[in-house]
C-alpha cells in the first residue's frame, strides 16, 4: 500500500532553468578566460553528452572537458566564486506546486529528498511549502547527497515505512531513478529540463513511470497507488 510520496525539488518541484542558463553562461565565460572561446552550439553538445553519461558533479566535469586538471581547479574555484548564492535566488517554485502538494497530503505523508544548498529553505519557507512534508534530507544540511544509499535508508527509517510504501518523484536517472529502485521503491521520472535527455543505460535503471509534465504527477501517483495496492 503506497503510504509515502518523496519528492526531488529542483526541475520537479522547483524551477531550476532560469539558474541552469546562468551556470552555463558563467561557464562559458570563465573557459574564455581561460583562452577556450566555446561556441554555444559546441558548448550544448558538450553538456549534452555529460548529462547523457551521467557526469557526477556536473559543473566540474564541464571544465574538465576542456581543462587541464589544474587549471580546471582554479576555473572551478572562480566559476563557484561568481555563481555562489544564485542556485537558490534563481529558482522558483512551479506555479502548479501547492495545490497539488494540498491534494497529495490529504492521502499520503511527504517527504524531500533533494541535493540542494541548505539556503534553499528559505525559498521553501517563503513560499509556506514546508507545512506539506513532514521531514526534508537535503545534502547542503545533512552533508549526504544523491545518489549514496545512507540518505535513502535515512529517508525510510523516519517514514518508517517499507520501500514498498513509498513512490521516488525525481528528474534524474543517475540520482533518483536508480538508487531509489535499489531499495525497491516504486520511482515516478519526471523527463523534462536539463535532465531530460538522460536515459536509462540498463533496462534495470528504467523508471517505473514517466511523465513529461508536472501536471501529470497525480495521474501517475494513482497509477503508483494501484499497482503497489
């Protein structure tokens, strides 16, 4: 029986474009610097590929693509330098988002399980979406992050539930699809934003469900609902 909905924030429940095209033209700029002039086109294919290949840290593996490891460090350090504050002021939250969190607690308990800055609570606060979720694992405050298995076994011990109990709401493969089935959650994608282009590099690794718009999410949690009853 399907008792749980934990949720990812950023390209599911938040916005995240709006800074996605800051980090990629603060990149671009910092690679100039650095005597790299990317075009944008050659510079969309390169992010392509690492979204596709599941790069770790993404915005590292875009300066190694181009990089020297040492200088790529220091790239780093200036990007992060330049970006520092924005991957919470430029998100915002989908307009479609309470009244669907309204819906959803009055027949399950929701959860975040998000790598995220802890800075992001405040836009959560600000926008009164916390008094929907009765506990949030989010890395920037427990210093855990996606996809290691201890925030996922963390996230069922308060739910107190079993795998079975609960359905993973994720924009990524790499981070949500994959370590969520490997507890046996049931796992809902969302397949739109910078992440959509990920696909599955082992039918295993396949979502149970996907959507390609947040309006289809409680289609899909009914459907969650009565193939777990």
């Amino acid at each position: 029986m399907l008792r749980w909905l934990f949720f990812d924030l950023g390209g599911v429940l938040l916005d995240e474009s709006a800074f996605h095209r800051r980090m990629f033209s603060t990149i671009r700029e910092v690679l100039t610097e650095y005597g790299h002039s990317v075009s944008e086109e050659a510079f969309s294919r390169q992010a392509y590929q690492l979204v596709e290949s599941y790069a770790p840290t993404f915005s590292v593996s875009l300066f190694e693509a181009y990089l020297e490891k040492e200088e790529a460090e220091r790239a780093v350090s200036i990007y992060r330098a330049r970006i520092a504050g924005k991957d919470v002021e430029l998100q915002r939250v989908f307009s479609e988002v309470p009244p669907m969190l309204e819906e959803f607690r009055h027949s399950y308990s929701l959860a975040i399980i998000a790598n995220q800055h802890a800075r992001i609570v405040d836009l959560l606060e600000a926008q009164d979406l916390l008094k929907y979720f009765s506990f949030r694992l989010i890395s920037g405050e427990i210093g855990i992050a996606k996809p290691a298995p201890e925030i996922f076994t963390r996230a069922l011990s308060l739910a107190r539930c079993t795998p079975t109990e609960a359905v993973m709401i994720g924009d990524r493969i790499d981070n949500d699809v994959i370590p969520a089935k490997a507890f046996g959650m049931f796992t809902i994608r969302l397949k739109a934003g910078t992440w959509a282009r990920q696909v599955a590099l082992d039918p295993s690794h396949a979502p149970d469900l996907e959507i390609h718009d947040l309006k289809e999410t409680p289609q899909a949690v009914e459907e969650s609902r009565q193939r777990l009853a």
